[in-house]
C-alpha cells in the first residue's frame, strides 16, 4: 500500500472537510474551512479531475466520499500537493479575522498558528501508522518511519575518523536542504557508538534502537554517573549528556515537523540542525575516547 493512502483514513477526511476539530480546545475547537460538496467538486476540477456536482455516480455522494475519491485520483496521479495546497490556500482562511478567541496576533500569525495545528493533526494520526507528513514549499508527501536511513559500518572501523566523515556528510546534508538525512545520521551515529561500547563489555541488551536505554546501561558501566567524588563542573557537564541524548531522541521521532510551514515560529533552521549534529559529534567523540581508555585500564 502507498504511504498516501493513508491519508483516505475516515478521521483525516473529516479534518480535510471541516467536521473535525484541529487543536485539543474543548471550549475553542478549531476546524479547517467548511467544505461543502461543490465546494470539493470545485478543488477537483482545478487540479484536472472532472468530477460533476450530484450528477450522474455522483448522485446524492456525500462530501466524505467526494473527498475520499477526490484523494484516490490525486494518488493515482501523483497530485496530493496540487490537493493540499488548493485546501491550505492562505485565501480560503479569511474566517478567522471574524473570531479574536481563535487565535491571536496579526492575520498572517493567526494563519501560521492554524497550519502547524492543521499539520500536527494529521501527522497525529499517521502516526498510528508509522507514517508521517512532510510539507516543504509546495510538496507535501506522506514517508514511512520504517524507511530508516542506516549506517552500515564494521564494529571495528567506528573511531573518531568515521565519526569526522559523518560530520561532513551531515554538513553537506544542511546544504542540501536534507535536514531528515542530517538528523537520522546523528541519531545512528549515538545509536551505533553506544552498541559498540556494549559490546566493548559484553554487556547483555536487547539491540531494539531504544538509545535511551542504550545510554543508561553505559552510564552504569563506563563510570558516567555524577557524584559527589566528582568536581562539580564536570558533573553538570556528565548530567548534560544525557539531556542531549533525550533531545536527539526526540527530535529524529519528530524529523517530519522539520519541514512544517514556512513560518520561523515552527521551522526547524539550519543552525538548528547545526547545534544537533555538534552536539551528536561531540558526545559520539567524547564516549569513543572514554570507551579506547576504559580498554587500557
């Protein structure tokens, strides 16, 4: 099955036409514009689809089943940008001008805030699916988290050498615009160092990507916990570790808001891409040095 077809999800369609909230304000729930039958006719026919208003098959249809066949013919023609962007049109939004509880700020905010709520919800449910939704310009797409990017390297080739050579490929990705690429190569260098260090030991664990778990395992056996026999300087620096490991985490689950709507309040930026990939580098250096020392004592 496409990745896309997922998006023909009952739940997706209701916020796709309206009858759907978007955020999780019981006393202010929000919902995309109304789309009425016609109205879906209307988006088809402009993105080539020729799809007549309670005509013919389409007799007495209900606005579900307009979307629903309205996204069929966008996957099968490979259209799903042409649909999202005729539905997240900027000029489709001039409702919220009418309301002040929606959102605040200027128009233009008010628009912003209501994508990242329209675009968090629908990744939301694909989630359940392992899949996630990307928008970047005017491409939107839908990825599976099973499409993992992996390093395949030999347990003895991981030294601070390679770990330089992952440095360049993921600056080169920021100059591609590739931030997923960059984020899920940081990710799998942590992941690949700390199953190296395990092994180092023969320490028993379940090998299942849970780098957390990886973390705590070395912290225990590589002498990283904090203590009162430690200067404080370094104890704050050992506690950071572990907070960059969780951010890293957390930030690869979420790699498809990176490429959320074009607005600096949501965006991901290169410096901030930066910052994580000099961070995993440095983390990835420091534990393979204490990891060639620990071997000579």
């Amino acid at each position: 099955m496409k990745c896309e077809e997922l998006l023909l999800d009952e739940n997706i369609i209701n916020i796709l036409i309206g009858d759907k909230s978007i955020n999780k304000d019981i006393i202010y729930p929000v919902n995309m514009p109304y789309l009425r039958g016609i109205d879906i006719c209307n988006i088809a026919n402009d993105i080539g689809f020729k799809m007549p208003y309670n005509e013919g098959l389409y007799k007495g249809y209900s606005r579900k089943n307009y979307m629903k066949d309205l996204i069929k013919y966008c996957i099968k023609e490979n259209k799903i940008s042409n649909l999202f962007n005729e539905i997240t049109r900027k000029n489709k939004f001039k409702f919220l001008a009418e309301d002040s509880f929606l959102y605040r700020g200027d128009s233009n905010m008010q628009y912003y805030e209501m994508m990242n709520d329209f675009y968090t919800s629908v990744n939301e449910l694909l989630n359940f699916d392992n899949a996630y939704f990307i928008h970047n310009d005017n491409v939107w797409s839908v990825e599976s988290f099973d499409e993992e990017i992996k390093i395949e390297i030999p347990k003895e080739e991981l030294n601070l050498k390679f770990v330089k050579e992952e440095y360049e490929k993921a600056l080169n990705d920021i100059k591609n615009n590739n931030y997923k690429h960059a984020i899920t190569l940081c990710r799998t260098l942590l992941e690949d160092v700390f199953v190296k260090m395990l092994n180092e030991k023969n320490i028993e664990f379940k090998q299942n990507g849970e780098i957390k778990t990886y973390y705590k395992l070395i912290k225990d056996n590589y002498n990283l916990k904090t203590g009162t026999d430690i200067d404080k300087n370094i104890n704050e620096l050992l506690s950071s570790l572990e907070s960059i490991v969780n951010a890293i985490t957390e930030l690869r689950n979420k790699a498809g808001d990176s490429h959320a709507f074009q607005n600096k309040k949501y965006n991901l930026k290169d410096y901030h891409i930066k910052l994580m990939i000099n961070s995993s580098i440095s983390l990835s250096e420091f534990l393979i040095e204490l990891m060639n020392d620990s071997k000579e004592e």
